[in-house]
C-alpha cells in the first residue's frame, strides 16, 4: 500500500478545491466545538436546542455531523449564544 503524507487539511487531501476544504475545515472545527460544548454540558439535543437558538433536528444534525447543513455564519451564531468566543488566526500558506 501506498502512503503520502497529508497536506494538514483532510479535505485537501480528498480532493476538494482549496477554496471549499478550507471552508470545510473552518465549519468541521466549529462544529466540533459545538459538539464538545454540548456532551460537556451535558446537555440533551432538546435543551442544546433551547440555548444554542436552533431546532431540535439541527442539533441532531450537528451530533451526527452534517457539515453540509451548517453555514460559519450559523456555527458562529450558536457558539456565541453558548457563551464560546470564536478566535480567528489567518496566516499565509506555503502554496500561496
């Protein structure tokens, strides 16, 4: 079997545009944020519903990882009406 060695962003890797896997990359570490905040809590999808401002179906969503239903904006916005500051570092890459 043949290995190569990542390039630091899963998506890159398989085969998305750089543009899409860094959104992806951005909205899969905001979700797990979300994630984590919520098992913390412990919370129930009905209660993290409650405080993050959203449907008890997109907190389902968010368990089961549906990166695709999440926008940054959203992801901000729940993570913020838990309490959770979002930090953003921006550097340049090697490619670029």
């Amino acid at each position: 079997m043949k290995t190569r060695k990542s390039s630091g962003n899963v998506f890159t890797d398989l085969g998305f545009n750089h543009e899409e896997a860094e959104n992806l990359r951005v909205r899969a570490m905001l979700m797990a944020a979300a994630e984590k905040y919520i098992r913390q809590e412990e919370m129930t999808q009905a209660e993290a519903a409650l405080k993050l401002g959203v449907s008890q179906p997109r907190i389902s969503d968010l368990m089961r990882g549906k990166i695709d239903v999440f926008s940054v904006d959203t992801l901000i916005a729940m993570l913020a009406r838990a309490g959770l500051k979002v930090k953003i570092k921006i550097t340049k890459t090697k490619a670029a």
